[in-house]
C-alpha cells in the first residue's frame, strides 16, 4: 500500500461509514500502477460538499463552487471532490456550470484522458470504464470519449497530452492526435499562465524532446509565444540534454535560438521575474564561455552552482562530457568565496583614505576582490591597508 494512499484511507472510511461512496482517482490512481512516486491524493466522493463538513469537524473551502474542500485529518490535509457534471465550455477554458451528481461514472466520464479517468476504492477494487490500465499498458495517452469534445471543452487539454508524453514517455493515440492537430488554434483562447505551466511541466519531463516533436507535428507552436522552433526541436534530438536541470534546459532552448532580449521573450510567457533574472544570469555566463574558461572571479562573482550550470549547459552544447572537478578545485582554493569573507569593510576604506563615501569605495573593493583572487594581495587588514595607503591614494 502506498504510504499516502494509507494516510487517506480515513478519510475514504468516514466517508463510507456515512453511507457515501469514496474513492482515489486522477493522477494518484494512474501514478500508482505506474509504480511512480505519489505526491498528492485526489478522492472523488458521492457526498456534496454541505455532507462532507457535516462529516469532518475540520475542513476549509478551497474551491467549493466546484465542489471541492480540504479535509483536516490527524493523518493530513486531502481534497475531496464531489462528483460532478460539467456543461458547456464557452470559452474554451472553464465550464458554463457544474452540477454535482451522485454517480462516478458520470463523474469519469468528464475527465480527460482514460489514464486519468481510473478510480480505486477503499479496498483497493478499480474501476475503469474506459479503458485506462490497458492504455497504461500499451503506454499510450488517449482522450476520454470522442477528442474533439475532450478539446473543445479545454484546449489547455492538448498541451497536457503533449506534457504527458514528455512526463511518461508515452505516445499519443492516432485519433486523439488528429484531434490536437485539427482544435490546436483553440489554444489562443488559454490563459498564458496556464500555458506557461504546463511547459515548465513539460521541460522537466525525461523524453521532453518528443514532446516537442509532437508540438511541432501538431503545430502547437504557431499558436503559443516564440521560443521553441522547429529547428531547435531537430537540434536537441542530436543533444545529450538529458542531464540538465529544467532551468538548464531552458537556457539551452534560448542559446540554440540565440534569442537577444530574454526579458522581452520570457515576460510573453508570463515568467516570474524570478525565472527570468537566472535566464539572462545564464546567458551571460553562457556568452562569457563561448570566449575564455571560467576563473576565480567569476566564480565569486556569479557563484558555484550558477557557473557549473553554465558549463554544463557548454558541455552538451559542445557535444563534451561534463567535468566540475576542475571548477570544484578552483573554488575551493579561492581564499575569499563571497564579500562578507574580505578582511575589511567599507567603512575601513574611508577611514584610511579620509574620503566621504562615494562609487569610489565600490570600485576600490572590485579591485581589491580581484587582488585577492589572482594572489596578488594578502586577505588580511595590515595588507589590504598598506596597498590602499600607498596604491590606490597614489594612483
């Protein structure tokens, strides 16, 4: 038994023990004859949302229109999902409305894909209704009911198909991939937020390479932001990209396509400022390398981590096996790692000059930094305070 599974089967008996029907269903049931780690449980229930705090002295609404609350257990905090119909989708985005129902299998029958539209009960007894084990089986992904229908309901719909290939390795069933191909401009009407979440899925998948194809088969692309071409997709098949972390690869896509303003192309993704600052941080260090080796400086400059990033990106760019003990070496024997390791501060500088402060006390510490990284300079106060004395006032 699956330790989540374990900690929710409570829950699932509190609810049965009032006389409704429970179950774990989606991504945790599909995830769990995959033999993949789980780590969120989904339970679907008979009972509506007003029955289920009657239930439970503890829960909180978190998205009680569409029938969902979080029940507080001593064993933890699970979302229960009333089971439900769904009308309409207008906008290609959400329903017109929902209705709760009291029976699972109209409640499967909405889901997406038959991978996810599996259910298991208390006891462990599944119900797949449409064909779901046997499509895990023959690892492939397949729309619930007509794809169509599935895509026109959500569009977002096919770029989660196109996730799941990157996420499991699996292909997309011919007829639901005709479907995508025929419904894929109906991505324009997809919030960028949502689209950009389900490529940030997407990029940190093991076969994130024929996920792409697939985006390019289907042409996806033309109806999403610039980034991903054609071209890249046929350059990372020749790539051992593998190894690389998501922001890694990320990196990668931007220098294959030698994109100049990252922040321009990243904020159409609606990418936090977070995500974008590390981008442009690698692509400077990514063009630094194209023109010399990595050194001292940088490494104190930018960091560890973000430097071996850099060159692990250079390595599958170059077609190279990546090394760090060569940087692993040099930054252990940096005598100064980071500023707060100097012997002096600020303050120091204008005490010993009898300047006010100024970008001068700046410009004096980059190159005192640099000093003491070449090993032309003792970090100690007396050295650094002899050179400021009879160098820097002198100069």
């Amino acid at each position: 038994m699956n330790k989540l599974f374990g900690q929710a089967l409570p829950v699932l008996n509190d609810i049965e023990a009032h006389g409704f029907e429970a179950y774990f269903v989606g991504g945790c049931v599909r995830d769990y004859f995959l033999k993949r780690e789980i780590n969120d449980i989904d339970i679907a229930v008979s009972a509506t949302p007003e029955e289920i705090k009657k239930i439970f002295n503890k829960t909180i609404d978190i998205g009680i229109e569409h029938g969902t609350v979080m029940v507080l257990h001593e064993k933890g905090q699970f979302e229960v999902t009333t089971f439900r119909t769904e009308s309409t989708y207008s906008d290609s985005r959400r329903p017109d409305e929902v209705t709760f129902v009291r029976s699972l299998e109209e409640d499967l029958k909405r889901r997406d894909f038959t991978m996810n539209a599996m259910a298991l009960s208390s006891s462990y007894q599944l119900t797949d209704l449409f064909g779901g084990r046997i499509d895990l089986s023959n690892r492939e992904i397949r729309t619930v009911g007509i794809p169509d229908e599935r895509f026109n309901e959500d569009a977002l719909r096919m770029l989660r198909a196109v996730r799941f290939v990157s996420q499991l390795d699996f292909s997309i069933e011919h007829h639901t991939f005709e479907a995508i191909k025929k419904n894929a401009h109906t991505l324009t009407k997809v919030a960028q937020e949502r689209i950009t979440a389900e490529f940030e899925k997407l990029l940190a998948g093991p076969a994130m390479q024929k996920a792409l194809q697939y985006a390019v088969t289907a042409d996806i692309l033309s109806y999403i932001p610039d980034l991903i071409t054609k071209n890249i997709v046929m350059l990372l098949k020749e790539l051992k990209w593998q190894s690389l972390q998501p922001e890694e690869r990320l990196a990668l896509i931007i220098c294959i396509g030698e994109y100049q303003d990252i922040f321009v192309l990243l904020k159409k993704w609606r990418m936090s400022n977070k995500v974008i600052q590390k981008q442009k941080l690698l692509a400077d260090l990514l063009q630094l390398r194209k023109n010399r080796m990595f050194n001292r400086v940088d490494l104190y400059h930018y960091g560890i981590e973000a430097v071996k990033s850099a060159e692990r990106i250079t390595a599958v760019w170059n077609r190279e096996y990546f090394n760090s003990e060569h940087l692993d070496n040099l930054y252990q024997s940096m005598v100064i790692k980071t500023r707060s390791d100097l012997a002096f501060r600020g303050s120091h500088l204008i005490k010993w000059t009898g300047k006010g402060g100024g970008p001068w006390v700046k410009e004096c510490t980059e190159i005192i930094e640099q000093l003491i990284l070449s090993g032309q300079l003792q970090n100690n106060m007396s050295d650094i305070k002899k050179w400021v004395e009879t160098t820097w006032l002198q100069r």
